[in-house]
C-alpha cells in the first residue's frame, strides 16, 4: 500500500463526513486541518520525494473536493474510502482503523455536534471497518 494513497483516501473520507449535510463549515474545516496537523503529522513521520510530510496528502484531497469548481458527491467519496481499505485490509491493524473512525466523529461533532446524516454515515464507517478487521489474513500476509 502506498501511504500517499491511503492519506488521499483519509481526505475523501474527512470531505464526505463535512460535506454529507450539503455544507462545509468553516468550524469543520478547520478541524480537519487542526487534526491533520496536530494529530496526523506527529504520527507520520514519512515524506515524499519533494519532503512533504504525507498526511498533507489528506488536506490536499479534501482542499481539492471541497474546492467550488469540483462536484464530489459525499456517498462516492466515502464509498472510494471504504474500497481502498478493502482492497488493502492486510496493511490496516486496529490502530489505523481506531484513527479513521475517531478523526470522522471529531470532523462531525465540529459544528453543532453530530447531525443525523453523520450519524448515519459514521456508523456505517464503524460497521465496514469492524467488517473488514475480522476478515481473516491470508497465509503470506505481513503486519
């Protein structure tokens, strides 16, 4: 799994859980780059071939579908989540799982506290992750 991706993924998944309502707010966004910085960075320590730190690669791709001009519906974005951790579960472990789904609650709660859109989307996120955790490892996976 290349980590850029998983970051860019991260970004769709941070946009559809702001943008599920039909609004980002400015109190959401803001939390989605305080998170990044404050949370993601510091866990990260990996950077590209230009020394970007990647979880900016989350910030980019939510700037990029959050950006007027750009016509993302919030279903697909989450749904393009979702397939890339399925498609990569043997490289995900609890603790990555734990962070996506506490980073989607945290963007949620950030304007007016979780609404029923949401709600509804992160407890399917919960649901897929629980899912896609319990799929047994195939024999030569690695953790």
């Amino acid at each position: 799994m290349r980590y850029e991706e998983y970051y860019a993924e991260l970004g769709k998944l941070l946009y559809a859980v702001a943008d599920v309502d039909r609004v980002v707010s400015k109190e959401e966004k803001e939390k989605i780059y305080g998170m990044i910085r404050d949370e993601l960075v510091a866990r990260e320590k990996n950077k590209d071939r230009f020394g970007t730190n990647l979880t900016n690669y989350a910030q980019i791709e939510f700037d990029y579908l959050n950006d007027e001009d750009v016509i993302v519906d919030p279903t697909d974005a989450f749904n393009s989540f979702v397939d890339f951790v399925e498609r990569h579960y043997t490289a995900f472990n609890p603790e990555m799982m734990k962070i996506c789904l506490h980073i989607a609650k945290v963007v949620a709660e950030a304007y007016h506290g979780i609404n029923r859109k949401e709600a509804q989307m992160i407890s399917e996120l919960e649901r897929k992750l629980k899912k896609i955790l319990a799929q047994p490892l195939p024999p030569n996976a690695k953790m």
